[in-house]
C-alpha cells in the first residue's frame, strides 16, 4: 500500500511494487482496490475508479499463470 500512495502515474517507475502486486491473488487485489479508493486524505488522494480500473488491468497483464 505504501508504494501505491504516489497513484497510479508512479506505478510504471517502480518495479518492486510492479513485483508485489503481480504476486497479488484475486482477493487480495480487491481488498487492495478498496482500501486505495478510501485513503486517507491527510496521507494520500484517493483513487478514482479510472485509476483503480487501470491498476486491477496492469495486475491482469502482470499476473498470467502457466498452466501445464
């Protein structure tokens, strides 16, 4: 959550948090998703529903299991 308070612009330049938020499950994901929309204003905005779309679209791409 920490790397996610910077929004969504700084996500791309940030491969640790890249890294962590591919290793996401579905569920967890979500409860990030909620929790980003509902930041504390004295700490960070919180995320449009544009932004937080784009998030949940960057993990789709990052989080692609093989199945054997």
């Amino acid at each position: 959550m920490f790397g996610m308070r910077e929004g969504i612009e700084a996500l791309p330049t940030n491969p640790d948090t890249l890294w962590r938020l591919s290793k996401l499950s579905e569920e967890q994901l979500c409860a990030v998703c909620e929790r980003l929309q509902n930041f504390n204003p004295n700490i960070a905005p919180a995320w449009s529903p544009q932004e937080v779309q784009a998030l949940v679209d960057i993990w789709s791409a990052t989080n692609v299991k093989i199945v054997t």
